[in-house]
C-alpha cells in the first residue's frame, strides 16, 4: 500500500511540472481548398452535384488559462460545384462565413483539435435555358477540424464543415487549409 501512495505521489508530481499544452493564440490567416457537394432539395428535380471549393479564412483565438482557446473566423469561397438535369442548371458560388469556434491542444506542438459554428450566406444560380436567377441564402454551418503545426507559426489542417441554408439547399464540405500565425 506505501509503495502505491509514493507511486500516486510521483506521478502526481510529474504530472504537475509537465508544462501544460496550449493552443496558439493570436491572429491567423489561411488559404482553403477542397471537396464541395451542394444539395437542393426539389422533389423530382433535385440538384446535387460535386466540385472545388477554394478560397481565404482568417481568425482570431483567444487563449484561455487551461491550455484551450476561443476563437472567431471569417471565410470568403467560390466553387466549380455546377449540375445540369431536367429542370434547368444549378451553379453553387461564393459563400460568406463568420462564426466562433472552441480549440482544444492535442500535442505540445501546437498542434489542435476544434469545433466550429456559424452564419452563412451563399449565392446560387440556377438557369433553365430561358431565365436566370440568382439569390443569396442565409443559413448556419457546423464543422469540426484539426491543425498541425509546422515550423515556426505555419501550419496546415483538415476540416469538415456541413452547411444548411433555406430553401431547403444544404451543402457538405471537406477542406485542407495552409495557414500561418502572427
């Protein structure tokens, strides 16, 4: 029993001087590419196709006192995602983000985990050979994505974002970023 409580209290003591992990705070930019599948739910001329999506993010995290942060970002993207069918062609554009997310570290490198949520705005177009119309829905985005810090303040990452605009249009993303921090 007197081996385990010394056992218990090293380990105790060793956990305390190992210095936290933080998620780096501070401003940040980065570049975004990726896989884009837009959705409009129509019945029997639903519109679901598959493109590029690629554009610019940029952020802010606000470190907190047990190693995670709070962040905001904004993001500008376009697409390629475009489908043709019965009911006339579909053409997914720029779409507008501006959220908060949560970080969490996962190394001593810098490197994290995070959620994310917030409003978007996207334009659609849509064209049946004798008019075209184009409108910009509002609607929510949720994501989770992990960054990996290279050296110095560079770093890339993953994420998953699903986004719900009204009209019944919805859209599944996966991006890669490349970014740094200042």
């Amino acid at each position: 029993m007197n081996k385990f409580i010394a056992l218990a209290a090293v380990s105790a003591a060793a956990l305390a001087a190992t210095p936290a992990s933080a998620v780096p705070s501070g401003p940040r930019v980065e570049a975004l590419v990726g896989y884009d599948q837009a959705r409009v739910d129509l019945g029997a001329n639903d519109f679901k196709d598959e493109g590029v999506l690629y554009g610019i993010g940029a952020g802010y995290d606000f470190g907190l006192s047990n190693g995670a942060a709070l962040g905001v970002d904004v993001e500008a993207t376009d697409s390629t995602t475009r489908e043709s069918n019965a009911g006339g062609t579909l053409n997914a554009k720029r779409d507008l983000y501006a959220g908060g997310r949560v970080s969490l570290p996962i190394d001593a490198n810098n490197s994290n985990v995070y959620l994310k949520a917030g409003y978007t705005n996207a334009r659609f177009r849509v064209s049946n050979g004798l008019v075209s119309a184009s409108d910009n829905l509002d609607g929510y985005r949720l994501g989770a994505g992990a960054q990996f810090s290279l050296n110095g303040k560079a770093y890339i990452g993953g994420e998953y974002r699903y986004s719900n605009y009204e009209n019944d249009v919805s859209r599944h993303q996966l991006a890669a970023t490349i970014g740094t921090r200042f």
